[in-house]
C-alpha cells in the first residue's frame, strides 16, 4: 500500500507531519510532494524542516517533476492526501488543471477511481471555494477540512491535531488509536 501525501500552501502543515509520523509508524509506504508556498509554510509553521518530513516518507518528488511515476496512471498507488489544501489547489484539480505534479497525482488519482482526500483550509469559504469543493464531493473526492470535535475533551494541540489525522486514516481504512472515540468516552 503506497499513499501520496502532499503538502501545499495553506496553513497546518502540522497534520501532514503527524499523518507522515503515523503511516512511518505502521509500515505504511509513503511518496511526499511539496508545493513552494508549501515549503515556506513549513519553515513558518513547524519546530522540524523539510528535510526531517522528506526523512519521514519512503519516496519524495519536486513538484515540477513530471517524469515522476506519479504523474502516470500506470502507476499503482493506493491513495493520494493533500494535506493542508489550499484554495488555489482545490481549483486546479476542480478543474482538472494539472500545471504541478500535485495537481496532476490528483487528476490521475480522479481518472483511475482512486481514494483521494482534500483538507482544505480557508476561513469563510467563500461560494467559489464551496462549489469547487462539491464539485469534487459529487466526483467521489473526499473533502475533510480540519474541524475538531471537542467530545474527547482534548487537552493539547497535539490531541487535536492526532483527532484530525486519525480520522483521515478511518477513512484510509488504516486502524488507529489517535484519538477518543464517541462510544468509547
Ligand atoms: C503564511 C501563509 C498562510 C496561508 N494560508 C492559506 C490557507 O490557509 N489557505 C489557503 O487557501 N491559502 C493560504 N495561503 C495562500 C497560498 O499559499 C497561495 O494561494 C498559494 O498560491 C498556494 O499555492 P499551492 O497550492 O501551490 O501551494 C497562505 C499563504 C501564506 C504565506
């Protein structure tokens, strides 16, 4: 099982460092793509740079790389996350405009009925935003912005973050104990 994870410009690139730690974690083959705007984000945001996050995942490609195998539906993998996910990506691959290989694994992952989940990241969402963001819903595209919930009673960021990633691996159907489950509590 190879899951793409890819980190464009939007804030909280802390879940993509945390969804790569778990995947390394539980043996889980890994392929990272980073948009610019994402590199920068992380230089802003996280403690680690971007070296320690390619050191986490198994395979790491520019995003202008085009004779990636992710560029080619001929190549298997299982799933592609783009995590955080900025506005502007969420339009590329709307609309099937694959100007960077990110946009471009999400186009082939659309083509070939392959799970692919979005974490857009943007507030207030303005009406284009949401269109794109149904648009890709009606296409089977997965669309999981990063809304906590607060029934775990979590008592750090970092509770809230594994709540986050924990339910993007549910949806993966990667089992975890990331967070507390309703039912459970
Ligand atoms: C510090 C910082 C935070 C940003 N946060 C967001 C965000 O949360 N959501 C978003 O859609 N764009 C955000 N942007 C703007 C994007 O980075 C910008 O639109 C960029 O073109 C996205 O390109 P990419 O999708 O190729 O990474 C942010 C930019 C900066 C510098």
């Amino acid at each position: 099982m190879k899951v793409v994870v890819c980190i464009t410009g939007a804030s909280g690139v802390c879940y993509a460092k945390r969804l790569l730690e778990v995947l390394r974690e539980k043996g889980i083959k890994t392929s990272l793509i980073v948009s610019e705007s994402g590199k920068k984000i992380i230089e802003h945001e996280l403690d680690v740079d971007i070296n320690h996050l390619i050191d986490l995942s198994h395979e790491y490609y520019e995003n202008n790389d085009f004779f990636s195998p992710l560029a080619s539906g001929s190549h298997i993998f299982h799933s592609v996350v783009v995590v955080p996910c900025s506005m502007k990506t969420l339009s590329a691959v709307a609309n099937g405009y694959s100007n960077n290989l990110i946009c471009r694994v999400c186009d082939v992952a659309i083509k070939e009925g392959r799970k692919l989940i979005l974490m857009p990241r943007e507030m207030p969402l303005s009406s284009i935003h949401l269109e794109n963001m149904l648009k890709l819903s009606k296409l089977g595209v997965v669309i999981m912005p990063p809304i906590p919930a607060f029934y775990g009673r979590p008592k750090s960021v970092e509770d809230i973050v594994d709540f986050v990633v924990g339910r993007v691996l549910d949806n993966l159907g990667i089992s975890n104990n990331l967070f507390k489950r309703w039912g459970d509590i």
